[in-house]
C-alpha cells in the first residue's frame, strides 16, 4: 500500500528536502572545469553533513559516495572519481539525504561553461517536462497523468524518455511504492492523495531511450552514446495541490 504522511512528517521531509536543494546550490555554485567528480561530491558531502543530515547515498546498496554523477551520455548512477570536469559538458547530479529518518532527493542537470545548443535544448526540455509533470501531481489526478506529461513533452520535443529507470515514492525510504514511470497512459495507476509524497525524475535522452550499465555495476549510458539529461523533485500532493519539498 502507499503511505499517507502526516503534517508532521511531511515537516520533517521539508527539512530533507531543504537540504538536498542546498547541496544541488553548492554543486552548481562550485563546479568548474578541471575540477573531479570526486571534489564535486565531497564538496557536497561537506554541505549534507554540515546541515545535521545524513548523505543517503553513501553506502546505499553499497554505493560509494554521497551523490551521483552522470556526465553527457551517462545518465544517472555515475561514481564520483577522478574524472575530470571539462568544459561544455552536462553533469547531471543526483543527492540524497536523510533527515530525523525521512528521506529527500533531488536531481539537476548542470551546463558546464557554454554548452552546445543540442546540449542546452535537451536541459530546456528536461526541466520544462519535470515543472509540466510536478502539475498534475494534484489529488484526485491519477499518477499516469504526471508520467504522460513527461513523455508527451520530452517525446514532443523528439527525444527518447528511459524505461528502464522511473521515479518513486519516497518518505522513510529512499524508494516506496508506487512507481514513478516517466511513460504511460493518463488514466494508468494509482489514484493520487493527499500526503503522498513521490520523487518525479524524468530522464531523457537526445537520440534512443535504450540505456545499459558499465561494467562498474553502477553507470547507466545511453545505448546510442548521445548525451542525457535528468531532473529531480521530491513532491508532496496537498489540499492545495503539489508542494515541491527539495527546495528552499
Ligand atoms: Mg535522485
Ligand atoms: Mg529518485
């Protein structure tokens, strides 16, 4: 079943998601060309940690670091390393945090520098279908309303939308029920209610939707090697309609 959070608890999540918002500022504030993928997590791990939290990534299913990032074709789940940023890359970077034992988590997709217009277009769209979807996360809405809201702006657009990785419920666990599919019918899926709270990520692809994961276990690519962009916002279904908890 779908848990319904509580007022009180929802509190405690807007606190999570204050913090995973933080760390996203300090990501975009700090990147720069030259800089490791390590130096970007740790810089983000100093934030998380600074902020009373705990990084929910680090040591989830064994995961080494206390966010993920995914650089051009790599989607998400990329291991912080000593990958060099470079210039007029995109890095999409993923952080997850745990508060009083509620979770948030938040991704965004970062220019570095000037980036090329295929580039650009791509964060435009992946953004515009997030805020698109983040809309219809109101009660009495099915969730298959948000998930085609995705598709249909991204694969408007002309690009392809991942499968094989989707959104989810979130609250004392990282992912809980239900799926958060960035695909799918309009009338598909649960019916939505206030105090669910769900994290929509559309993850989209210039060319193919196909992805695989590196040999590290870890990295999921595009099929086609064209560049990916990803988005993230942990959102709870009010009275009042969606209220976008990773945030400040
Ligand atoms: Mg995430
Ligand atoms: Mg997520």
């Amino acid at each position: 079943m779908i848990l319904l959070k509580t007022p009180d608890e929802v509190q405690v999540m807007r606190r999570a998601g204050r913090v995973v918002f933080g760390a996203l500022e300090v990501a975009e504030r700090e990147i720069k060309p030259g800089m490791t993928t390590r130096e970007l997590d740790s810089l983000i791990e100093g934030y998380i940690r600074s902020q009373g939290a705990v990084p929910a990534f680090k040591g989830y299913q064994g995961f080494p670091a206390a966010s993920c990032i995914s650089i051009d074709d790599e989607v998400v789940h990329g291991i912080p390393g000593d990958r060099v940023i470079r210039e007029g890359e995109i890095v999409s970077v993923d952080v997850g945090s745990i508060v009083d034992g509620f979770y948030g988590d938040s991704a965004r997709t970062i220019a570095v520098g000037t980036v090329s217009p295929e580039k650009k277009r791509l964060m435009e769209y992946t953004l515009k279908s997030l805020n698109a979807a983040i809309d219809k996360a109101r009660k009495g809405n099915k969730l298959g309303q948000v998930s085609a809201t995705v598709q249909s702006i991204a694969e408007g657009a002309g690009y392809g939308v991942v499968r094989q990785l989707v959104g989810h419920g979130i609250g004392r666990n990282m992912h809980e029920e239900p799926q958060v599919p960035n695909f799918g019918s309009s009338d598909e899926g649960p019916v939505l209610k206030t105090g669910m709270v769900i994290a929509i990520e559309p993850m989209i692809n210039v060319g193919t939707y196909d992805v695989k994961t590196m040999p590290d276990g870890w990295t999921v690519v595009t099929a086609d090697g064209r560049p990916s962009a990803h988005f993230e916002h942990t959102v709870v279904i009010t009275d009042n309609g969606p209220e976008i908890l990773s945030i400040a």
